[in-house]
C-alpha cells in the first residue's frame, strides 16, 4: 500500500460549481456514508460530495487534507508532503484519476486555538467494511493498524503532537484496536439523538418580559451583538470536554463575520434563537442547515444560557421556540440530531425533555506524541 494526497480543489472552481467530484472523493464519501450508516442505523447519517470539497478548500479556522491508501502505482505531481497528488475536482465530464482503494485517511487542523492539534478520521474501503456486528477479517485489522500509523506520521510532517480521534463505540468502531494499540486514551463519551421536529409545533407560553430574537445566519444587529459573542464564548468553556485537551474560543465579531462567511462559501444556514430579558440576551439555541445534505435534516449545536440564569427554564424554552423557528424558515425539515456528554446532566434531561430518541454512541481518544 501506499499513500496519496488529494489536492485541494481550486476556490473558484467550487465557487462557480461546474466541476465534478473526483473518483477519490466519491469513493471516500461512499466509503463514509455506509461506514455511518451501518453504525448508526440511520441512513441520514451521510454527507454529500461537494461538502467534503467545500471542507478541502480551506479556511481561516481549520486546513483539511485528504488523503487515500491503494495498492499498486501511485503516478502523479509530487505535493509538499512528498506523496503523489491526485484532483479533488475536475472538468464537468472530464475523467479522473482511478486507483485500488484500500481506505482514506482525513485530517483536520485547526487554525486558530489548538494549534497543536489534528483530528483524525480513518475510512476503510467498502470491500474491507465488515458486516454489521460482525469483526474486521485478518486484512481489515491489517489495513485499520496502517492507516492509523500513517495518520500519526503524516501528523509529525505537519509540525501536530496532540492527536484526537472520535470512534463509535455501540458498535465498536473497526479502528478502535488499531488505536489503541497506538496508545491511545478514551478522554470523552458522548450519546448520539435525534428528536422530530414537529410539524406543527406548540407555541410556548412566554413569560411576562421575555422576548424572543431569531438571526439567520449569524445576521445579528450590532445593538445584540455583544450579548450573543459572550454566550457563544461562555457555550464554548462550559461544555462538557470530559479529559480532552481543549482550548477555549473566545468570539469576537470579526470571527463571527468569518463565520457567516464560511456558511455562505459552504452554501450551509444556521438558526440562532435567542431570549432577551429587559434588554439582554440570556439565551441561545442554535441549529444547522446544509443545502448539500438530507432537506429533512438540521443539527442542533448548542443551546446556552448564561450562568447567572441558569435554573430557570430558559434553555428548554429557547429549544421549544427554536422548533417552532425551525418549521417556518425550513419547513421541510423532519428531524433534528445532536449529541451530549452523559455527565452532562443537564443536556441530558433537555434531550429527554424534548423525546430525543437515542441513535449511538461515541467517545474521543487521544494521544500526544
């Protein structure tokens, strides 16, 4: 086996939308997609081509590289990291490349806190996938054990010594052992939910002085502004991290700004409901929305209240209005996923609060090299 990098599409490429996906990136979000699917039991748990090349682009907070394990030759331009390259992209009908897949190995780094970090996501090619509940044959465990060392090398290259890596764990993921025998840490758990967006959703009942705020896509009055970047900072430092080495993010506008920026280069939207209280925003409840994926489907991010708040109601209130918020700007959503730390009581009880249904599990490992 060996590796190849898959170059990143050009901005302006992607921009106009007339390229196709290259073999490699088609196979790697098949590969993906069933790999999910077959966890989760959940066939919405996909993502479409052309937002794994929107990740591939680029931006001021995180770099993505991908890069494909195959057998045979591997002839092609010489990148930085001195492999073989081979188009994320190409001509609307042109050919592209086409290699023996063994598996895909996916890197991210971010580029604003946690500079030292990269999280991992190894893919096995579909010939290699086991069967649901099944274990990885001898060449599985094989390939599983090279794509994780070479993750780590390709790591060293790109100057990163705190490696993180998310696995399912209900089922076991298939690069678990591979992991683990690297010295990898199980440092957090998190449950898998999804809950039904009603398609009629009750109204809640306000209470006296309280007011509700609904921005689009991170569109916030300046006059607003400063209450929703200390409440998106203080969602970033309370959440539940278990033993993870973390960084907290501080939000100022400028990053909100880029924010909204990378959400139009993506063609992705979100929902931020907030509840305002004599003047001040005490609450948020936000969710996702990619034009790329499943039109039923959005994610809940977060849901923060402020701490001197907290207690009162608030974050099930805003969730409730962030349903009914949801239906009129996205009507054709169905369902909304989300996850939570199960020590995190209080984002338990607001999952069960709304019936979010159970899907998966998941931890985070990690090692520093």
């Amino acid at each position: 086996m060996r590796l190849i990098q898959v170059s990143p599409p050009a901005a302006t490429l992607v921009a106009a939308g007339a390229f196709d996906p290259s073999d490699v990136v088609r196979s790697f979000v098949f590969a993906s997609n069933l790999a999910a699917q077959e966890a989760t039991g959940d066939p919405a748990a996909s993502v479409a081509p052309e937002r794994v090349l929107n990740r591939l682009k680029g931006s001021t907070e995180s770099t993505t590289l991908l890069f494909a394990a195959v057998e045979g030759p591997a002839v092609g331009e010489v990148g930085e990291l001195g492999l073989p390259t081979t188009p994320a992209a190409v001509d609307p009908g042109a050919d592209s490349p086409l290699f023996d897949y063994r598996g895909f190995i996916l890197l991210t780094l971010p580029l604003l806190e946690e500079k030292g970090h990269a999280d991992i996501e190894l893919v096995l090619d579909v010939d290699l996938l086991p069967l649901p509940g099944e274990p990885l044959d001898l060449e599985g465990e094989e390939v599983a054990r090279w794509l994780a060392a070479q993750s780590l090398t390709l790591m060293g290259k790109l100057g990163r010594d705190v490696a993180q890596v998310g696995l399912t764990v209900e089922p076991e993921d298939p690069f678990l052992p591979a992991f683990r025998e690297l010295g990898f840490e199980c440092k957090h758990r998190e449950e898998q939910i999804v809950c039904s967006v009603p398609a009629d959703p009750a109204v809640p009942l306000l209470p006296h002085g309280l007011a509700v705020r609904v921005w689009e896509d991170y569109d916030i009055p300046d006059a607003e502004l400063p209450d929703v970047l200390e409440l998106l900072t203080v969602a970033g430092a309370d959440t539940c991290n278990g033993a993870l080495t973390v960084e907290p993010v501080v939000w100022t506008a400028e990053r909100l700004r880029d924010a909204a920026a990378r959400l139009r280069d993506r063609k992705a939207h979100t929902l931020l409901v907030g509840l305002e209280i004599e003047g001040r925003v005490v609450v948020l409840s936000e969710l996702a929305h990619q034009e790329h994926g499943d039109p039923e489907v959005a994610e809940w991010t977060l849901t923060v209240t402020a701490r001197d708040r907290r207690g009162e109601g608030l974050s099930r209130l805003a969730q409730l209005v962030a349903l009914r918020e949801v239906r009129r700007v996205w009507p054709e959503v169905t369902r909304a996923y989300g996850s939570f730390a199960p020590a995190d009581a209080p984002s338990a009880q607001l999952a069960q609060s709304l019936g979010a249904q159970r899907i998966s599990a998941a931890e985070a490992w990690e090692l520093k090299l």
